[in-house]
C-alpha cells in the first residue's frame, strides 16, 4: 500500500510539473502575439480618439511605432538589428507579408473615416511610416533580385484581405482592377537589396492639389491621374518621374483617396526608404514614433 501511495505521489508531482510547464509556454506564445495586437490597437485607438472631436487633436499624441520587419527564407535577417521576422518560403508568401503590413497599416490609421490631423496647419501631407521592411539575402526565388509591382498589385486584386470579403487593393484604395492603374504608366520595382517603408498619409484642408504645386525633391514631378475603372470611390494615382506632369512619362508611386471623413488620404504605399521618392512626398511631419 505504501509503495502505491508513492507512485500516486509522484505521479501527482509530475502532472503539475507537465501542466505548469504548459501553462508557462502559452502564456509564452500568447504574450508574444498579444503584445503584437496590443501595439496595433494602441495606434488604432490613438487615431480614433485623436479624431473625435472631444478633445483639441494636438492635445492627443499618437501612439503609433513602426514595426522593423525581415522577410527571410531561411530564419535569419543579416538586413536588421533585432527584427520581427517573416519567413517566406515562396513568392506568394512574400506577397501576402506585403499585403497584410498595408491591410494592417490602413485599418491602424482609420480607413480614411477618421481625421486625425486636423485644419490648422501650414503645410499639406502628414505621413505615417507603419513599417519598414528588409529582405534577408534567403529570399532568392525573384529574378534579378526584384519584385515587380505590376504582379504584387495583381496578387493584391485577386486575393481578399484578412476578414474582408474584398480584395486587398479594393480595400486599400477602391480599385478593383490594377489595369486601371497601369493603362499608362509602370508600376516599377522593389529592390530586394534595397529597404522599404509601408507608408500612408492624411493631407489636411489644403489639399493635393497644393501638394503637388509645391515642387518635389530632386527635380522629380509629382502628377495624378483619375481613376474610374472599376473604383467603388473617388481614387487618384499619384505618378512620379521627371516628364510626369506631361501624362507621357512616369511610375506609379501610390494612391490617394477622399476618404468618408471628407478628408484626402494616401492610402498605404511601398516606397524605398529616405530615397529621393521618399522625399518626394513632401511629408509635413511624420506620426509614427521610431
């Protein structure tokens, strides 16, 4: 009797040992992606409560970070110090890390519902950097080391976004069909030696027109062209290149929409980081903490 009061004891001890541990590790795992939403909802919440109204907006500070993050084949990023990594083991996995670092850039900052920048200031794009992203040296399978945009923009069209039942691109930017964008221009070339903001903006009451007049950095040009194709809302692509102010010449550099807050937003974009294009736009400050 005695020895089979041991075995029981010890298998007592050993099942808490085995649920403890279990406990230990989801309180791990879920800590992990927990902090992850909490981080994105912060922001999200900062942007809704910034934009009510109830409060004056500079007395809110916007509690938005960019996220650093390594798209790699392998595991390892030797592009980042201390990156959040994103394995991708073929091109559509890159495409949707792409896609979902817009989808999620786009709802933090409101969908164009909300305006949270406000009226009274002197200048005219007010952006935000939601990520940057590097491409660990493992991510071999484009050719040349590039992306074309053209056919990302197509996976954007042909894929619903994450608990939407549309697609990436009509959720970001209306537009149902990417020939709509490139009847006339190039959609261009991610580097994958190169780092990439996911960037998105809110013009205030100026507006894009006076953007675009106020010249751009290094002797680009800044044009739009209208959109009508297959748009369930008004949507303007922004073209960039030396001859783009002429319609003949140029590459697609993002999109911007009236919103239903009223206001004019550049809805989330991939551009090469502290590039010329970058500075191209002309951002009046950046709302997102380093």
């Amino acid at each position: 009797m005695d020895k089979k009061g041991e075995m029981t004891t010890e298998q007592i001890v050993l099942l808490i040992i085995l649920i403890v541990s279990f406990i230990v590790i989801l309180f791990f795992i879920f800590g992990l992606n927990l902090g992850k939403t909490t981080e994105s909802e912060t922001c999200h919440n900062s942007v809704v409560e910034r934009g009510s109204g109830v409060l004056p907006k500079e007395s809110i500070p916007l509690n938005c970070k960019t996220q650093y993050i390594c798209i790699s084949g392998d595991g390892s990023c030797e592009s980042m110090t201390s990156p959040q990594v994103e394995t991708a083991k073929t091109k559509d996995d890159v495409y949707n890390i792409l896609a979902n670092q817009m989808a999620d850039c786009w709802w933090m900052f409101g969908e164009g519902k909300v305006n949270y920048v406000g009226e009274g200031f002197t200048s005219n794009l007010y952006c935000s950097i939601c990520s940057q992203i590097a491409f660990d040296n493992s991510v071999n399978f484009f050719p040349n080391n590039q992306i074309d945009k053209k056919e990302f923009y197509s996976y954007l069209a042909t894929h619903n976004a994450s608990g939407q039942d549309i697609s990436y691109l009509e959720y970001l930017t209306g537009i149902k069909d990417p020939s709509a964008i490139s009847q006339s221009i190039s959609f261009g070339q991610i580097d994958l030696t190169k780092q990439y903001f996911v960037v998105t903006g809110m013009f205030n009451q100026i507006g894009v027109l006076t953007w675009i007049g106020g010249g751009v950095a290094a002797g680009a040009a800044i044009a739009l062209a209208v959109v009508t194709a297959g748009a369930s809302i008004p949507v303007t692509v922004a073209i960039i290149g030396g001859t783009a102010l002429g319609g003949t010449a140029g590459y697609f550099i993002g999109t911007t929409i009236k919103g239903e807050s009223g206001q004019n937003y550049l809805t989330p974009t991939i551009i090469q980081a502290n590039s010329d294009d970058f500075n191209s736009l002309k951002c009046a400050s950046i709302k997102t903490l380093g």
